[in-house]
C-alpha cells in the first residue's frame, strides 16, 4: 500500500511529509500507520516511501539512548560535585571554628596581659605614692635633727653653766 506524495513539495520538512502521509492513512480508512510500522519492521517489508520513518524511529531511539547517557553522566557528575562542595563546606566550617577558638584564646591572652600591666602600674602607682611620702618625711626628719643639733648647740654653753651653779 504505497502512499502517494505526489501533492507534497519535496521540500517540506519531514513534519510535513508525515502528517500527508497521515492524512493519506485516514483517507483510505486502512490500517493506523503504527499498527502498519509494527507490521512492516515484523515482516521485514517496508514501503520504499515509509523507509525515512523506519530510519528516524531507529535515529530518536538512539538519541533517546544518548541523551540517557549523557543526563545519566551528568547526574553522577552533579553529585560528585555536590559531594566535593559539601566536603569543602565542612573542610571551611571546621577551620572557622579552629580560627574562632584561637582568636578567642589571644583574645583571652590579651585580657590577662591587660589586667598584669594594670595591677603592674597600680603597684608602680603604690611605689611612687609611697617614695613620694617618704621624701617629705625624710626631709622633715632631717631638717628637725638639724635644727635639734642647733638647739643643742647654742644651748650647751647654757646648759653648762647652769649645771655648773647647782
């Protein structure tokens, strides 16, 4: 049961031919054209005409196969690159942590240092406190035995003549 295109430009895509040849099938009110491709790739005998769906049935299923190989690569290839994210993800978290423990172990050092070089400069504090009240005693010391040596200085002679008249 050849189908004629004659009416169909041969220039027309494969579209267009198939959906003359469709109508061509309804027309002679025959066998559907799948019913009618199942039977000719059974019996081996295909229309010359017919021959370029055989041809693109056999073309789709293996781009069909190609393109489930290649999504099917691509996911192995999407996971294992979710795993290394999520590697690096853990690989970044655990090193914050390490740099978030170290930073607050300086920051801890650095307040023990603070608090050494204030009670240092408290203590300094306290010394200079104290020398600068010793000075003034000090002074006060010496010039009381001064001014005490003087007395008894000028007063001996006195002292001395009254022991003298008792």
């Amino acid at each position: 049961m050849p189908i004629d295109l004659s009416g169909v430009d041969p220039l027309k895509p494969k579209k267009a031919l198939l959906e003359a040849a469709m109508a061509q099938q309804k027309a002679n009110q025959g066998v559907p054209l799948k019913e009618m491709m199942q039977q000719t790739e059974r019996s081996e005998a295909i229309p010359p005409d017919l021959q370029w769906l055989v041809e693109d049935q056999t073309a789709l299923h293996d781009l069909v196969r190609q393109m489930d190989a290649s999504i099917s690569e691509l996911a192995r290839q999407l996971r294992q690159a979710q795993l290394v994210m999520d590697n690096g993800r853990k690989q970044v978290e655990a090193e914050q942590k390490l740099l978030y423990k170290q930073i607050k172990t300086l920051n801890n050092l650095m307040k023990k240092q603070i608090e050494t070089f204030e009670l240092v400069n408290r203590r300094v504090e306290k010394i200079t406190i104290a020398e600068n009240s010793i000075l003034p005693q000090l002074g006060v010391g010496i010039i009381g035995g001064i001014v005490a040596g003087i007395t008894v200085a000028l007063t001996l002679p006195w002292i001395q003549w009254f022991l003298g008249q008792l």
